[in-house]
C-alpha cells in the first residue's frame, strides 16, 4: 500500500488537476462574449475540484475531510452542468467531451468512496 503524505500522492487529486487542464483548453474555444460568463463560471468550479480535495486532505478530522470531498463533488458536477451547455449552445462539440465525461465519472466515483470510507 503507498504511504499518503500529501494531497499530492492521491490519485483523485491528481485526475482532478488532469481535468482541470482539459477543461481549461477546451474553454479557450468558447466565444469571447462568455469570457466573464461560462468561461468564468466553468473554470472556477474546475479548479475548485482539487483545491477541495487539497484542502480537505488538510484537515484535522474526517468531519471535515468528507465536507470539503463534498464540496469538491458538487464542483465536479457544476462542471459536468457547464460543459453540457456548452455542448448544447455549440461551443463545443460533444465528441470532444467524451474523454473529460469519462474522467468526471471516474472522479465522482471516487468521491464517494473515500466520502464512504471516512465516514464509516
């Protein structure tokens, strides 16, 4: 079993920022019209997915640490919300998403694994 003495060595985190790279590149296509709009919105609820995850890692009690894995949940999900938009506003096409669903799935997954282990 691999000692866990960061956030750095989770691996939900580690997918997280994965997808926040991926997510970042595909909003550079979006119209500039939403650069304060959807743009905005969608990439601060992606960021917002590992920086839960670090800051929940960083707390004292499982209590907290399940809250901020819910936190970073509802994020994942904001940015799943957003890019369906996107999709359907034809910002981008849905074939170029189909990588970024399957990581958001994966991510929510384990989200609620670890949220389950800690709280039991």
């Amino acid at each position: 079993m691999t000692q866990i003495n960061s956030h750095r060595d989770l691996i939900v985190w580690q997918k997280a920022m994965d997808l926040a790279v991926c997510v970042y590149q595909l909003s550079k296509s979006f119209p500039k019209s939403e650069i304060y709009g959807m743009t905005s919105q969608l990439t601060r609820a992606v960021a917002s997915v590992p920086a839960n995850i670090a800051e929940g890692n960083a707390r004292g009690t499982g209590k907290d640490y399940s809250h901020f894995l819910a936190i970073a949940k509802g994020s994942l999900m904001e940015t799943e919300t957003f890019l369906m938009l996107a999709i359907r506003l034809d910002y981008i096409k849905s074939e170029d998403t189909c990588a970024i669903f399957g990581l958001i799935t994966e991510i929510s997954k384990m989200l609620t694994s670890m949220r389950n282990k800690i709280e039991r």
